[in-house]
C-alpha cells in the first residue's frame, strides 16, 4: 500500500511486472489505522513506514514487522517461518 493514487499505483504495477495489485491510501487513513503513517515531525514524514503484517484467514492481524530501510536482508524468511508456526498452532 502507498500514499500514491490509483493510477499511479497501477502504473507502477506495469512498470515492475507485479502480479498483484498495490493498494491506494491516499488520505492516509489506513496507514493511521495501523500505524504506519509517520509524524509530522519524523524523518520521511511523508512516507508511510515499511511494515509488513501477518494476517490470518478471520483477517486477525497476526505479526507485524517494521522493516527499516536496510533491514530486509532475513525478513522473508521471518514472515514465513511465522507464518509456518501459526498455521501449525491452529
């Protein structure tokens, strides 16, 4: 999801050959419902943070991991080994 709108979302999508679609939160009311929308006063303010949640089939917000710029390195294989462990939980 980004501050960006639709089309520029979708022409992203192209640009990059997703598969998926990019969600719009222009008004950035999501971003605040989850915690992603930064401080006025925050470095990057007008960006939302990286953040990638773990959600279950009843949309339960399992995890969520703030991923820093140069924090990626492991981050797949975090989510999935969660993911693993809270499929096998029930």
């Amino acid at each position: 999801m980004s501050y960006d709108r639709p089309d520029e979302n979708r022409a992203w999508v192209e640009l990059m050959g997703f598969e998926f679609p990019l969600l719009s939160d222009p008004t950035h009311e999501v971003a605040r419902m989850m915690g992603a929308e930064r401080g006025p006063d925050e470095r990057g303010a007008g960006f939302p943070r990286r953040i990638t949640y773990l959600i279950d089939p009843e949309l339960v917000v399992r995890e969520a991991y703030l991923v820093g710029r140069d924090e990626t390195a492991g981050h797949a294989e975090a989510v999935l080994a969660d993911l693993l462990r809270h499929a096998s939980t029930g």
